[in-house]
C-alpha cells in the first residue's frame, strides 16, 4: 500500500511540474488564446442578458449558440495543446487546422454539455421541487451523479480524441468514462488541481491559466496516465503496482531540471 501510495505521488508531483512548465514555455500563446475566450465569454455575457431581458425562450437560444461557438473554439484550442504536450510551440496553424479536424468531438462536446445545462437548471430542481415523492427523489439524484460523472470525466475527452485520432466522438466519450472509473482517485485530484487553477485564473483575470491553461492541464494528465496502458498492454502484470518513475523517464528528460535562471532567460541555457 505504501509502495503504491509512493509511486502515484511520484507521478502526481511530475504531472504538477510537466503542467506548470509546458505553460511557462508556451506563457505567450497561452495568453493570447486566453485573451481570445475572455473577449468571447465577456461578449456572450452581454448579449445573452439582453436576450434575457426580452424573453426567456430567447435567452435559451442564445445562451445554446454561445455554447456551440465555445465547444468549436475548445476544439481548435485542444490541437494547440496537445502540440504544447508533445514540446512543440506550433499554435495558430494547429487551432485553424483544428477547428477544422475536430468539428464532430465539439458537436458532441456541446451536446453533452448542453445537457448538463439543461439539467442542471431546471430539470433537477423541478424533479426536486415539484414532482416530490420517491420517484422524484429518485430522478434528481440520478441526473446529480450523471452530472458529477460529467464533470469529472469531460477533462479526458479532447486529450483522449488527441490520442486515439481515430476514435469517434461517442467511442471517445466511452473511453471518458472508462477512463474516469479506472482512475477515480487521480480524477478527484485533478478535480481539485482544477478549482485551484480557476481560482488563480479569477485572480489573474483569466489570463493564467485561463481555459487554454486547463486543456493543457488535461491532455498532461491523459497523456502521462496512457503510459500506464501502454504498459499494461505490454506486460503481464498487476495493473496495482505502475512503475511511475521508468514510464516517466523519457518525459522527465524532456522537460529537464530546470532553475529559476533558466526559466527567465532561457536563451542562456
């Protein structure tokens, strides 16, 4: 137990340097592309209010488009990251191509998360409220964990489409939760690692790590827990004990020991 407890934070501290670094090393693209979904969100904000004002079923259909054009952005901004996760700086043709490639994951992406919107507000406080009984009961706390699953396992969906390019959207969705209820514990880690980089976001106004910032977090974390499978694929052996530190070994020598000197004039070195 302790071995295992050693080695999966072996790999969380590696995937906490390789996340931080791949950003320090793209900070510029990153916040430009940040830039680009703060000048959007503030945009739609605006415009979904003074749909609101006019009418409800208005405001809906807007709010529904603004989610469409933010899945397709994501969808261009996911190539970019995963070039930033392979140490490559090539951004602005990758989001073009992007755009391009992965329309069908960001249709998906926008349907799934359309859905969480809708149930959210109001689907499970009218099955709480207004239906009552058990079979209410019962409805809303279902669409909860439906939900908590989405939110959970939503990170892994365009690093994984990144990564098996041949998969369609559904099967790539699959493989979410898959992957999700194979990696509960780092899940809720990153979960966590999540909240935290929204609140530096919220204090940084939304240039760091902003959105392009979290996809980066995610495709690093889909990309280190592939090895995994890659091993287990390989070896006949208890999917328990992942030696974390020889998978790793060839990323660790790529993203290099690194000094404060170095990452400020990494011209020099």
């Amino acid at each position: 137990m302790l071995c295992r407890l050693l080695t999966f934070s072996y790999m969380i501290g590696f995937f906490i340097k390789k996340a931080f670094f791949d950003g320090w090393d793209n900070l510029i693209g990153m916040v430009l592309f940040n830039i680009g979904y703060m000048f959007l969100a503030f945009v739609s904000i605006y415009i979904i209010m003074a749909a609101l004002s006019m009418h409800l079923m208005i405001g809906f259909v807007v709010l529904a488009v603004v989610l469409l054009l933010f899945s397709i952005i994501a969808g261009g901004t996911a190539e970019v990251v995963h070039n930033y996760s392979d140490y490559k700086h090539d951004a602005w043709s990758a989001f073009k191509s992007g755009l391009k490639r992965n329309i069908r994951h960001s249709l998906l992406l926008f349907a799934v998360v359309l859905f969480f919107v809708i149930t959210l507000y109001p689907v499970i406080p009218f099955w709480f409220s207004q239906i009552g009984g058990i079979a209410g009961s019962i409805a809303g706390i279902v669409l909860v964990w439906i939900d908590v699953a989405i939110v959970l396992a939503l990170p892994y969906y365009f690093p994984l489409m990144n990564l098996l390019p041949a998969d369609r959207p559904l099967k790539t969705l699959k493989k979410c939760l898959i992957v999700l209820a194979d990696n509960m514990a780092f899940s809720l880690f990153f979960l966590l690692y999540s909240v935290i980089c929204i609140a530096i976001t919220v204090f940084t106004l939304g240039l760091i790590p902003g959105v392009v910032g979290l996809q980066l977090a995610g495709q690093d974390a889909m990309k280190l827990r592939m090895f995994k499978y890659d091993y287990l694929e390989t070896e006949n052996t208890d999917r328990k004990h992942i030696p974390w530190e020889d998978l790793l070994y060839d990323e660790r020598e790529k993203v290099g020991p690194r000094s404060l000197k170095s990452m400020i004039f990494p011209w020099k070195y």
